[in-house]
C-alpha cells in the first residue's frame, strides 16, 4: 500500500479496565488539553525542536515567561510526556520530533488551534446538548447563522482556524481517497459540501482528466475557489455555490462524494442526501463516503468518541461519528448496493465508504 500521511498509528485495542490513573487523566483531561494548546501556542513545541535541548531558564526567557508560569507548563508538559528531561534540561519526546520532521506536526498543530478557539467552549454545553439532542454549543460561537458554517463567515479570525484545520484534518488520510477513487479516467466527480476543496484538488491533482465540481455554501465559495486557484486548477475544479439541501443535485456526475459532511446531520438527513445523489446519478455511478467512523459494537475507537462530543454539542442539530453500518444503512435505504469498507487505518478513524447505484 502506498505511504500516505496518516502514518502515526494508534494501535487500536478493547477498551481496557479503568484503573485510577486512567479515570484521574479523564476527569482532568480538559486541563491536559491545554497544556498541549499552551505547547503550541506559546512556541514551546517548534522552539525545541530547533534547538534540540535548553534549560529552563533558556526556555522562559526565550518564551517571555515568569518563573512560576514557565515552571506550571513545564511541569504539565513533562508529565504528560510531551517533553523529556535530559541533563537539567528539556527536550522534545521523540514522537513530537518525528512528527515534525515529517510535517505531520503542521496538521496537528491546526487540530489544536481548531479544538482550542471553536470546539472548546461549545463542548461546556455537551449535557445539555445530550438532553435536547439539540447542538447547544452554537450559542458560544458568535453570529446569527443557523448552524457554525453560516456562522464561521462572521468570524472571520475562526473561519481561518477552520478551514485551515478542516484542509488538515482531511489531508490526514486523503491519500486513501485517493488511491482508492481514481484514476477515473476523463470522469466526472461532484464534491458535496466540498469545504475549501481540499479534497478535490488532491482528487484532480492525481488524475489529470478528472474534472470537479464543488457545491459549497455562498459565504465559502470564495474561500474554495481562492484554493482552487492557488493549486493552478481552476481550469478542471469549479465551484457551485448554493445549498445542497434545498436544490437537486446537477447530473452528469459519475461519482458524487460525501467528504466530512455525513458525520453532521441525522441519519435521516444522511438518507436524503443519498436518495438526492441516487438519483443525480447513471446506472453504474458511484457514491464516496469519506469521514471518521465508529466500530459496530458502539465502543470505539476512542478517537470518534471523543469527536462525537463536537459533533453533539456545535455544528448542527444532528450528527456524530456515526458507524460504519449506519452509514449502509442510510446507503442501502436510499438505493445504493455493491457497498465496500475501506478503512485508513491511522491514529484517526477515518474510513471510506463506496457503494454503486445498480
Ligand atoms: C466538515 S466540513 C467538510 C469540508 C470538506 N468536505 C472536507 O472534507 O475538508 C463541511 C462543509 O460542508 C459545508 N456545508 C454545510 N452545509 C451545507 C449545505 N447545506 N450545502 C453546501 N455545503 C454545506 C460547510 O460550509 C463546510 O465547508
């Protein structure tokens, strides 16, 4: 199989007995979140990496740090294991230093950011998200949009935090997609809520007949086509702007693909969405689902658990990292056969789903 980026694997495992340690790292897990966001923040991470090693006097000054505040996030960072101590002083763990050589590093970092300035304070209303089965975390985010993508564009410092997130998180693993959705030949391929068309310019990068439209909402069409542009491919990826729910989808599309975007609404929403598609599409045409999915038994991974509390209490009234078999449920309901797992295996729980209309 070819070397994609998702390459940091997390063995996945049964969950294990809960001792004390590990319901202690639960029960302050918000707080061991922000040392690693106050790591990337404050530069401590990629000031490390360049110098290898530095005492702690070093890394306050150079951070601009009082004592007191320097000794807290070096305490934190070095029993969380993202530092080590060597010789009186500190040096990055060895995964951090790998995952930077790499450039992994950069898209972490940008998860980071993304959990740190949007998804953070909107989890405070998980409970309450829970019992109204309602997204109540969007009242954190600032705006009168119906759901955070509507709201994103009245804030703008977040948007970028977003989409430079949302670019990362799908370039964890779309080299899969890739590899397993092209060549298509000169085909057609119609990108569904195509966020800043990372997706579709990975897809048309690596088959250069393959032409892509992006249906994106108007406040971030220009967003994908400024991307578009930037990746000299504006003459084979346009983008429609206008709302997928409210419109038919076009024809003339061999493949339509669902990228992130089936994790946030209702399976019932999910089902309609694919009904649109079976019916966009000719006989033999594809369908691509492209997100994080949960196992069947409903106990993991840990991964999709924990981002479901996202998907609970923000971007919509719906949604989750729903199952594997949900997903072909919600295929199979709206018309779809030949379904076929292909899942990325990496530290995330991305998977992909392709299933053809008879
Ligand atoms: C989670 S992001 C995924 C973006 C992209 N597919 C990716 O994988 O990186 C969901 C995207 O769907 C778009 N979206 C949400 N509702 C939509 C609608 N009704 N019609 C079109 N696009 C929509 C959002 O603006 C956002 O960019």
């Amino acid at each position: 199989m070819a070397d994609h980026t998702n390459q940091t694997q997390l063995a996945e495992t049964e969950p294990t007995p809960l001792d004390m340690p590990s319901l202690a790292r639960v029960l302050f897990g918000h707080a061991a979140f922000q040392y690693l966001h106050a790591a990337c923040e404050l530069g401590l991470v990629r000031m490390l990496a360049e110098h290898g090693e530095l005492d702690k006097h070093e890394i306050a000054k150079r951070l601009g740090l009082q004592e007191r505040a320097n000794d807290i996030l070096l305490l934190g960072c070095t029993s969380l294991g993202l530092l080590v101590r060597a010789d009186g002083g500190y040096r990055l763990a060895d995964l951090l230093t790998t995952l930077i050589g790499s450039g992994e590093w950069d898209r972490i970092e940008a998860t980071v950011a993304f959990e740190g300035h949007i998804v953070y304070e909107g989890q405070t209303d998980f409970t309450e998200s829970l019992r109204t089965n309602s997204n109540a975390g969007l009242r954190r985010i600032r705006g009168s949009g119906h759901n955070l993508y509507q709201r994103l564009s009245e804030n703008p410092s977040l948007e970028q935090v977003f989409y430079t997130y949302m670019k990362s998180w799908s370039e964890l693993a779309n080299g899969h997609l890739v590899e397993h959705v092209t060549p298509l030949g000169s085909g057609r391929l119609l990108d569904c809520g195509g966020g800043n068309a990372v997706n579709a310019i990975a897809l048309a990068g690596a088959d250069p007949d393959l032409r892509v439209t992006v249906i994106e909402i108007p406040q971030s069409k220009e967003i994908a086509e400024r991307e578009i542009r930037e990746a000299g491919l504006a003459d084979r990826i346009s983008v429609i702007g206008g709302d997928m729910y409210s419109e038919e989808f076009p024809e003339g599309y061999d493949t339509i693909l669902f990228a992130h975007q089936l994790v946030i609404w209702t399976l019932e929403e999910n089902t309609e969405l694919l009904r649109k598609a079976y019916r966009a599409l000719p006989s033999g045409g594809r369908v691509v689902v492209f997100n994080s999915m949960s196992n069947d038994e409903g106990d993991g991974p840990v991964v999709a658990a924990l981002d479901s509390v996202y998907f609970a209490a923000l971007p919509e009234e719906g949604g989750m990292i729903y199952s594997w078999r949900q997903h072909e449920e919600c295929l199979g309901a709206a018309g779809f056969t030949d379904v076929r797992r292909i899942p990325c295996h990496g530290w995330t729980p991305h998977g992909i789903i392709v299933a053809s209309k008879p």
